[in-house]
C-alpha cells in the first residue's frame, strides 16, 4: 500500500528523480530531432537554407535574409539540439530550438498541414529552458 500512495502524490519516487527526467526530455527527443530533421537541413548548404528561410519569412511579408534565417533555423535544429542532448548551453540552445518550432509550426499551420510535431517539439524545449538541463549535464559539471 505505501508503494501506491508513492506513486500517487507528489513527492520524490527516488532521490534524483527530477534529474533523471530532465536527462531523458534532453537526450531524446534532440536525438530525434538531429538525426531526423537537423542533420539534413545543416549538410543541406545554402539552397536548402534559403529554402528554409523563404519558407517561413514569405509568411510575415521579409522577402529578404532567407538564407541567414534558414542558416539560422538549420543550425537550431543541426547543433543546438546536440548541445542540449549533451546539456551544454542548454537554455539558450533551448531558446533557439523553441524560436524555430514555433515559426515551423506557423509554417505548418499556414500550409494547412497538422503543426503538432513542431508544437510538441516547442513544448519540450520551452520546458527545458524554463527548467535547465538538470544535475546530469556539462552544464551542471562546468557550474561548479
């Protein structure tokens, strides 16, 4: 019975549990991330990142800076997500990745395909920079 009102309030179900989640909510899904979207977009050079930038800046009406902007977004998705996956920087790498979710998300949305992978994505991200990578991380290690 003390087992299941363990898993039932709010309190630690082990000592470092919080750490351990953080851990996991970075390493995955900027697994993912990376190695289904970003590793393409950062090897893919200038046309692919003026792509990128068209994409989402002919939305709000910029018709120039599509290729900075998409440089922008491929190395959020291509090196920012490795840096949270390791815990390095992690709230600004986490910042740029939500910037770039949600513009991918607005694009989705402005094409009247489905945004939830972005939105998902920026939700992961929002809540890693509002929480920081955790005690298992460089970050946490060059802190002290």
């Amino acid at each position: 019975m003390n087992k299941l009102r363990l898993l039932l309030n709010n309190n630690e179900l082990f000592q470092g549990d919080k750490d351990w989640a953080l851990l996991i909510l970075r390493v995955i899904p900027s697994f993912y991330l990376f190695l289904l979207h970003g590793m393409d977009k950062i090897t893919g050079g200038m046309a692919t990142w003026g792509w990128l930038g068209s994409a989402v800046l002919s939305i709000i009406g910029i018709s120039f800076g599509h290729v900075l902007f998409g440089f922008i977004a491929a190395v959020s998705e291509g090196i920012m997500t490795l840096f949270v996956l390791v815990g390095f920087k992690t709230r600004l790498a986490s910042f740029l990745i939500m910037m770039t979710m949600f513009f991918a998300g607005v694009y989705h949305l402005n094409k009247g395909e489905s945004p939830e992978s972005a939105f998902i994505y920026f939700a992961i991200y929002f809540t890693l920079f509002l929480c920081g990578p955790g005690k298992m991380s460089l970050d946490a290690k060059l802190d002290r």
